[in-house]
C-alpha cells in the first residue's frame, strides 16, 4: 500500500501527544484512528479528513479540497485536502484540529462480528 510517509509522519506528530491513537492499513493508504474512531486517512497525494458535516460548505472552498463522492452521494462527513492544501504546518494543523473537534461527537462505526 502506497501512501506518502511525509505527509503520514506530519500527521504522527500532530498527533503524538493523545493517548489513544490507532494506525490502520486501508483506504489505499494510512488511516489514523483516534478513540476508536476513524479520524484522518493518508493517501498518495492527499489526506481524507473525517469532518462535522456541518463545517463542509465553510471548508470546501479551501485551498486543494475536493468532495468526497462515495457510490454517487456528496459525503458531507469527509473532505479530500490535497498536498497543497496541507503544506504549511498551520494548514495541517487547521485539518487535524478540525478532525479532531468532530472525533469527540463522532460515532464509532459498527465493528463486523467475527465468525
């Protein structure tokens, strides 16, 4: 699985200093779950940010985002932030900050039973 190590070790520090911070191989890349919950995902060139639908319109006219578009539908709950969008340390903070505001009400999705 390629994912870009620059961008995921960026985000390892950012979140270095919360106690319950999980990596996870999926989405085609690093997905960084925190409180059981995914959080932030790292792909080749880009970042899958998990956001409070509510801030999407305010965000979606940010530097480098695009929609996230799952089986046809606008998922409000997710943004796609490119390199550019999160270059500078205080662009990266402002996604992990805002991902980390929505973790807290966030809800943990339904675990598979295994058989």
């Amino acid at each position: 699985m390629a994912y870009n190590e620059k961008l995921a070790d960026r985000i390892r520090e950012a979140l270095a200093d919360l106690p319950d911070v999980v990596e996870k191989k999926m989405f085609r890349g690093v997905t960084f779950m925190v409180n059981g919950k995914m959080c932030i995902s790292v792909g080749d060139d880009e970042i899958m940010c998990r956001i409070d639908p509510a801030d999407y319109e305010m965000v979606l006219d940010r530097n480098d985002t695009r929609q996230m578009i799952h089986g046809g539908r606008v998922m409000k709950g997710g943004i796609f932030v490119g390199e550019e969008g999160a270059k500078t340390k205080k662009d990266l903070d402002f996604w992990i900050t805002l991902c980390l505001a929505y973790n807290e009400d966030a809800k943990a999705s339904k675990r598979s039973k295994k058989k």
